[in-house]
C-alpha cells in the first residue's frame, strides 16, 4: 500500500484499542484503583521548596535583578536518594536554587516551571499488555528524577529556556553515553495568561 495510506492500515489496530479502552472507561469493575475500590495506604510525595528565575520574566524595574518563583520538587529528586538517579543533579542546580530566602515570591497562579527528566533503566526493555487498550508496547523499568529549570542561578540575564536545553544536554552527553537506556527530557515552561 501506498504511504498515503498509512493511517487507514492502522483503522483496525485504533478501533480495537478505542473499543478496549472505552470498555475499561465504563466498567468499574475492570478499573481496580485506588479511587474506585478505596483500599491501600496512600502514598505521600514529600515535596521540598526550591527557586526558579522564569524564562519568561523580565528583568524587575526594567533593571538587571530577576524576581524568583518558589516551586516545588520532590525530596527523593532533590536527596538523589537511591533509586532516583543522581547523575542530573549537579547540572541541573545550576539552572533552581535548592535553598531559596524567604523573600522568593510564591509562582503566579497558572505558572509551571519548565522541567528535566532523568531516566535511570533498571533493566531490558519488554513488551507489555496495556490494561486500557489491550495492545503491547515497549517497557523499560527504571526510576526517574524531576527538576524544575530556570534561567542560569549566576546569570539570569543570558540564555534563554531553548539555550539552557542545550546546555544542560552537553553537559550530560557523557553520563547518556555510560549506561544504555539512560534518558533525559525537557518540559517547556508555562506562564500564566495575562
């Protein structure tokens, strides 16, 4: 078949796993979670405050000081305690404050603060059932770390949020390149709406 018709070969794989997860949507029973059967402990993140100059600031007063946003990340992130990989954490310090003053302002509502992730395999890649659509896809156990970015801590005024990417993906190449299946990812920052 041609390449034009590409996605018409894929009809049927779609509609089984549309069909598939719109059954677990309405089947309760199908749906064995927390918030259906209500049993369990619940899980607590134990989230730290930490700083961020936002790529979409503007210097204050039209001069060169750069107001900070308090945000959120969590302590395993933060601690790099064992399984949350460490490897990304001295880079990404340069880009959040890990011991904000109290005079850092809380983040405007509708803020979120541009992310990296850190993927650490904790073993081969296998393919696994989806419970939704009933279809395989490729899984790679492991742990990640999460830390909110910003402009640089010791020069806000440069760089921009597609340099800061760069940069922090230069400084790690070679912690990518020592294990197979290490990942790292980018979120784009979110202001709010004016």
């Amino acid at each position: 078949m041609a390449k034009r018709f590409s996605d018409i070969d894929r009809a049927g794989e779609l509609k089984y796993a549309f069909d598939n997860y719109n059954a677990y949507k309405t089947n309760l029973a199908t749906r064995q979670t927390v918030r259906v059967t209500g049993t369990g402990t619940p899980k607590a993140r134990n989230l730290v405050k930490v700083a961020v100059y936002p790529f979409t600031s503007a210097p204050i007063a039209q001069g060169t000081t750069y107001e900070d946003y308090q945000v959120s990340m969590t302590k395993a992130s933060l601690d790099g305690v064992s399984p949350v990989p460490s490897w990304g954490k001295t880079e990404a310090l340069k880009y959040f404050d890990d011991t904000p003053a109290n005079t850092v302002v809380a983040a405007p509502k509708g803020f979120q603060a541009a992310r990296m992730t850190t993927f650490e395999p904790g073993g081969a890649a296998s393919y696994v059932k989806s419970k939704f659509t009933k279809l395989y896809y490729a899984k790679r156990p492991g742990t990640s770390a999460h830390y909110p970015i910003g402009r640089l801590r010791t020069a806000p005024g440069t760089g921009d949020e597609q340099e800061a990417k760069s940069a922090l993906r230069a400084a790690l190449a070679t912690e990518l390149g020592t294990t197979a299946g290490r990942r790292v990812s980018f979120k784009d920052e979110r202001a709010p709406r004016v």
